[in-house]
C-alpha cells in the first residue's frame, strides 16, 4: 500500500490531502508509517522497523497495521482502494 502522492504530512503529523480540503491529524507512531510509506517501504519492512522500534508483540501489531491500512483507504488516502 502507498500514500497518495498528492498527500501532504508534516514533521509534526499533519496530513493534507488537497483534493478533498480535508485534514488530519496523526500521532506519532501514525507518522512514521506514513513517512515510511511515502518512502516507498513494504508493508514488511514497516513491520519490522516498527517490531523493532516499540514494545509491541507481532499479533498486535499486525491487528493495528491492518486497521490503520483500512482507515487511510476509508478516507481515500492509499492508493488502494
């Protein structure tokens, strides 16, 4: 999955998506998956950074991710659909 090219974030979290108008606001752990997504990571790769970064087990981490993922295609910000 990838962030929409369009889509604009800031170092403070901030997300702009300027063909809709609509922001957001994301915490800390939220940015940097976006960041790493506009970077070009694989779903994998953010996995691992993030297993690696954070006290968190696999199983809830991979429960959150997939939540996340539908959330940004919910509000038309992934390139998927």
């Amino acid at each position: 999955m990838k962030i929409k090219p369009s889509i604009a974030i800031n170092d403070n979290g901030f997300m702009f998506d300027p063909h809709s108008g609509e922001s957001y606001t994301t915490n800390p752990v939220a940015r940097e998956i976006i960041f790493m997504m506009k970077n070009g990571c694989l779903e994998s790769e953010i996995e691992a950074a993030i297993l690696e970064k954070y006290e968190v087990d696999e199983i809830t981490l991979e429960k959150n991710l997939i939540d996340f993922y539908a959330m940004l295609r919910h509000f038309n910000l992934s390139d998927e659909s």
